[in-house]
C-alpha cells in the first residue's frame, strides 16, 4: 500500500528562490489490488506527485510510505515498477542489453527465456537486437513498460503511460494494464484523457493545482456525475466528452482551475 | 556489490560506444602514430621527441575523456531521464552513482591501455626507446628445455620503467579530473563543468611552479644573506591556498623522467598513487552526498 500524509513540495524558483508550490498538502492513500487512475490537467502536479511516490524527489513536507518503508528507501521499491512519461535509454545499447541490466539490477538474474517473455509480452522480441536509441516513441515506451514489470512487481506505477501512442499502441497498452488488473496488482497511473478514467480505474483521484479535489471509487464518482448530467442543461461539449463521467471530471477540473 | 558491477560494466559499454570516446580515441592514435614523422624534424634524440609527443598526445586526450565523459555521463542520464529506470529500482543512489564513475574509470584505463599498446608498436616499429625485457627472457630461457633453452628467436622488448609508470599516472590523473568534472555537473551545467574541470586541471598544473615562484628567497647583499619576498603578503597567500586547496596535477606528470628514462623510486609512485587516489575518493564523497538528496525531476 502507498501513502501520502500531508505531502507538500515547493521547487525554488527565480533569482531569490522564491518558492513556487507544486503540490499542497496532498493525503492520499493508494490500495492494494486496485487501479487507481490520477488525472489532472498539464502542470496540475501529477507528474510531481508520481516522483515524489517513486524517490525520485523529495517531499519538501509530509511523508510517504511505500509497504511501510520511506519512499526514499531503496526497500520501498523492491516490489515496485514504474513507467515514466517519454522514457529513454542512452545510446548504443540494445533493447536486450538495457533490459538484461534492469534485470540485474532488481537481483532476479532473469534468464533468457524471462527476458524473452518479457520483451514478447510488452510486444518488442523483434526488435530486441537494436540499439534502443533508433526505437520509435512506440517502442520505447514498450520497452520501459517491460522494464517496469520485470520481476512481476506489486506495485506498477505508470506516468501517462498512453501519451504519444498510436491507437493500436493505446489499446495494445490498455489489454496489459487489463491483464494486470485481472492479476490483483496495485496500479497507480496518472493521465489527464478522461477517456481512460472508466475503462481502466476502480477509482478516481483528481488533483488540480497541486490540491487533491477529488478520491472516490468510479461507482461513487459515477453516482455524481449521473446526478450533476442531470442539473446541467447545457451540452456543448458532447462532442469531445460523450460520458456523464467525462463531462463532470472535465467541469470539475475546470472549475476547481478557476478557483 | 552485485548491483556495482553490473552498473559498471553498463556504464562501460555505453561510454565505450560514445561518439566522444573514440573520437578521442582514434585522434589520439593518429597522434601517436605520427609522433614518428614529428621526430623527423630532429636529427638527434629522435625518440625522445617522439615518446615526448607520444605521452602528451596520451595524457591530453585522456584527460579530455575524463572531463568530457565525466561532466556528462551523470548530466545526460539526468537530462535525457534515462536515469529514472535505474534510480527507481531498489538501488541506492551511492550505488548507482559508484557504478557510472566504475564504468568511466574502466573506459579510461582501457583507453590507456590501448594507447600505450599502440604507442610500443610504434617505439618496436622504429626500435627507438625500447629496453629489452631481460628478467622476462632468462624467466623463458630457464622453463625451456634443452635444446631449444639459449636459442630464443626473437627478444622480447618492453617500455622502459618509467614510461609504464608515466602510463599509470596519466590513468590516475584522468580519472581524478573525471571525478572533479562530475561534482561540478552535479551542480551546475555540462558546459560549465567541462570548463570548470579545465581550470581546475590548468591551474592544478601550474600552481606548483606559481607557489616556487612566490617563495621568499635567500640573496647575498653586500655580503649578508637576506629573505627576500618576491610577491606582496596578499598575492603569495592567495597563490599558496590555491596551491594547497586545490588539487597539484604536476605530480603525475613525469614526462621528463620518462624521457630521459630515469627510473622513479617506490616511494615517489606510492606517494603519488595516495595523493591521487584520496583526493578522487574525496570528490566522490561529495559528489555522492550531493546526489542523494537532490531531486531528479
């Protein structure tokens, strides 16, 4: 299980440093076995969040806890894989060099045929004998996602993990996540194409101006969505956002923007 | 331990397929190679300008892999996130960090390596500067039998001592400015810590000679021995804790020595070894507290 208790963090910024909040006092717990999806628009903090969560900045308040260990624990990660958004390898190795080191890294000393398996399950085999520099966005990101669920992790947390796909991309990356759900894994992904929010999630955190807004169960959040399509009268965004769900998260991270 | 190695040799093998890294390699090559044709412009002591370009050509580009590959080879990994994959696996940072700087010593000892390599074909080539390996020799004359035992077809050659030692110090000198190139890209930008490891490596150069030139003197004046000081109090302190705080890179340069071929005594290498590798233990050490705790956004 992950969580936040009061987490804050500020970057400096400017010539004095002025401190410049990224989130704010955000408390947030991720459950076990669930699929958790943290939606937001660009620059809400999602990115920051997910960082904070995976040690790679620290909270400049506030705490985070990983299966009970500080997320800046190198422990907290022994059961976690992460995704991040636009992910890269350096130059000159092949798909098969990176994700052999990763394997080391986590201690599994994979054989070829896990590595194989891998790779096949993310959808890169064929690709495995090129240098990772002269993959496609696509593959890339493939690659990582064998990367993050190399060693069968608990906890998989993926930073947009759908930006930049094609659509067969998308739905080729849907049908893994699917199937890690279907294998009770704690998922954390955040995405701000509300698209994703119903297919994917058994619940719903929204953070809009580095302030959590909302933390409900999709079931729940649907119960007010329902209610609020009802209210509202006016339907021109039906063309971008066809669900009730869609067009209350759309409104209510408009609003909360606004405010 | 494990996971060390395993980041080393990763680190290795990226630094090795760097566009950089053989660029270096192969101009310093070039260099060496045509160390023969610049002795040509002498009609004596030919190989001793020869090994006199030959270990500046060495020295220099390792020195430049060093700084180049140093000020990068964490920055990237930061800038184009790449460290994200490795940072978030249950890894410490120390250890990652340890492992990226393993894998740039090791491209810096097998640059070295294969620099010198070429540098001997080059001395065997032109059968200048080279000694014969006599220890080596009677060792081979002595496990043979009779009768093949005294009729050796050819004579196995080797550098001279301090040639082999001027080798493992520019190694140590190297990975030394790595180091210092590496703190400073912890802090500032890749171009500001290749500059900042260029002046550190100049001045930790000339610093030495600065602080001889500062030192008071002792002078016969109508026929009584006075001190006299020949820089003011303020310019001979500032140039004495340049001297002392930063790092004296002239230690390891015994190129005189070398071409001369006079051998380095065991406490003047040991002395050196220390000196050289305390100091990059010390700007790790920094390094690494400074990339503990910083953020990696």
């Amino acid at each position: 299980m992950i969580e936040l208790k009061n987490v804050t963090k500020y970057f400096r910024v400017g010539f004095f440093g002025n401190k410049k909040n990224a989130v704010k006092d955000l408390s947030l717990n991720i459950e076990e076995g669930q699929v958790t999806g943290f939606f937001g628009p660009n620059g809400a903090g999602k990115s920051t969040t997910i960082k904070m969560i995976v040690g790679l900045i620290n909270p400049s308040v506030g705490g985070i806890k990983i299966n009970g260990y500080d997320a800046s624990d190198y422990r907290a990660r022994l059961k976690l894989g992460y995704l991040p958004e636009s992910p890269s390898f350096p130059r000159g190795l092949k798909g098969i060099e990176i994700i052999s080191y990763y394997s080391n890294l986590l201690n599994i000393r994979a054989s070829k045929d896990a590595i194989d398996e891998a790779l096949k399950s993310a959808g890169i085999f064929h690709a495995k004998n090129i240098q990772a520099h002269k993959y496609s966005k696509g593959m890339t990101q493939r690659l990582a996602l064998a990367i993050s669920i190399l060693g069968d992790p608990e906890i998989l947390i993926f930073d947009e993990p759908l930006s930049g796909l094609d659509p067969i991309g998308r739905k080729e990356f849907k049908d893994i996540i699917f199937k890690l759900k279907e294998r009770k894994k704690t998922i954390f992904f955040s995405s701000h194409v509300l698209a994703d929010s119903k297919e994917l999630c058994d619940r719903i955190a929204v953070l809009v101006n580095g302030r959590l807004i909302k933390n409900k169960d999709v079931a729940e959040i649907e119960k007010e969505a329902e209610a609020y399509s009802e209210e509202r009268k006016d339907n021109s965004l039906t063309g971008e956002y066809n669900t009730p769900l869609e067009i209350y998260l759309y409104d209510l991270m408009l609003k909360s923007g606004k405010n | 331990m494990e996971k060390i190695l395993y980041g080393a040799m990763y680190s290795f093998k990226e630094i090795k397929s760097s566009k950089i890294f053989y660029s270096f390699l192969i101009f310093a090559l070039i260099l060496i190679s045509g160390s023969y044709f610049v002795s040509q412009t002498s009609f004596i002591n030919q190989g001793r300008i020869m090994v006199d370009f030959s270990i500046f050509a060495i020295s220099i580009f390792n020195i430049f892999i060093g700084i180049f590959i140093g000020s990068s080879v964490v920055y990237d990994d930061i800038e184009k996130k790449s460290v994200f994959l490795a940072l978030t696996r249950p890894i410490r940072r120390t250890q990652y960090l340890i492992g990226r700087f393993l894998g740039l010593a090791a491209a810096i000892i097998f640059s070295t390596i294969i620099m010198m390599l070429i540098f001997y074909f080059v001395l065997l080539i032109m059968h200048k500067f080279i000694v014969p390996a006599m220890p080596v020799v009677k060792t081979v004359r002595h496990a043979i039998k009779p009768p093949l035992a005294g009729s050796m077809p050819f004579t196995l050659y080797s550098l001279p001592q301090p040639l082999i030692i001027q080798g493992f110090f520019i190694i140590i000198e190297s990975v030394f400015i790595s180091a210092a190139a590496l703190l400073f890209s912890l802090v500032t930008s890749k171009a500001l810590a290749s500059i900042f490891a260029i002046l550190v490596f100049f001045i930790g150069n000339v610093s030495s000679r600065m602080n001889d030139l500062i030192k008071p003197v002792r002078k016969v004046i109508n026929g009584k021995t006075v001190t006299v000081h020949q820089a003011n109090h303020t310019l001979a302190a500032i140039v004495h804790f340049i001297y002392t705080v930063l790092p004296n890179f002239s230690l390891f340069n015994i190129s005189s020595e070398a071409a001369y071929k006079i051998s380095v005594s065991g406490g003047g290498i040991s002395y050196r070894i220390i000196y050289g590798i305390c100091y990059t233990a010390l700007l790790f050490v920094i390094s690494s507290l400074i990339f503990a705790s910083k953020d990696i956004a």
